[in-house]
C-alpha cells in the first residue's frame, strides 16, 4: 500500500485541498492505520502550534525570565529619590557649616562644654567630701534646680 505523503496529511488537516483530492485522502485514511496515525499526529501538532497551552507558555516564560535574571550583568544604580535625598543633605550640612562659622558656634559648644565639665567635676568633689565627712551621702544632698542643677 502506498501512504499519504506528509504534505498532503497536512493540507487534508487544514483543509487546503480540493473536494476530490480531500475525499481521496479521507478514504484511504479510513483503511490506512500508519496515516491515520501520522494524521492524527500532525492535527496534534497542529493545533498546539496554534493554540499552545497556558501552562506550556507560563512554563517557558519562567524559564527564559530565570535565565535572563542568571545572565544579566548587575548594576547598581542609586533611585532618583536617594539622589535628590544626598543633595539635600549635603546642602543641609554645607548651610550648617556656614552658620558654625559665621556665628562662631564651635566656640558656644566648647565653652557649655567645659561648663557641664566642671560642674560634673564641681559635683564630683562635694560628693566626695560629703562622704568623707559624714560616712555617707544620704541626706546630705540638694539639688538647686533654679541655678542650673547645682548639688549643695
């Protein structure tokens, strides 16, 4: 028995022959199992490459989107949010530079700090001596809060 040529499979499939050519093939179709099978191959075929299936498509763009992710060179590029974020704080540190120097505000923390020093070293020898006079510091401390948190 002679079988049905692939093309000819192919056009019977999406209907591209003539009547006569078309009920030809369909008879022998109808006797011969190796082209029907064949047939029923390429109408398979046929129809995914028409209409592939959902899962088939989500599969294979997961799979390209993994390898594009594994293949790509990184780069780092600062948002435009923080950049605008780094200008506005360099410019908040150059304002405060400024004011430091134009209003001599190094030497207004240096002298508050020496300041707190002494008291804290002030406080630190009234401690000791209340100690060593009367054994203990209980009831011997006050604190003056009008005059800064000086301790008498």
């Amino acid at each position: 028995m002679i079988h049905l040529r692939e093309e000819e499979m192919t056009d019977y499939v999406n209907n591209l022959l003539n009547t006569e050519h078309s009920m030809k093939v369909k008879q022998h179709l109808s006797v011969c199992e190796p082209c029907q099978k064949q047939t029923l191959l390429i109408q398979e075929l046929l129809m995914e490459w028409q209409q592939p299936s959902v899962s088939s498509s989500i599969d294979l763009t997961d799979q390209v989107m993994k390898k594009i992710a594994e293949s790509a060179p990184t780069v780092s590029r600062t948002p435009r949010a923080s950049k605008w974020k780094n200008v506005v704080n360099f410019g908040l540190a150059a304002t405060a530079a400024i004011l430091f120097s134009v209003f001599n505000a190094s030497d207004i923390v240096q002298e508050k700090s020496e300041k707190a020093i002494h008291s804290v070293a002030t406080g630190m020898e009234e401690v000791e001596t209340t100690i060593k006079e009367n054994g203990s510091l209980l009831g011997s401390i006050t604190i003056n809060w009008n005059n800064g948190g000086d301790i008498k």
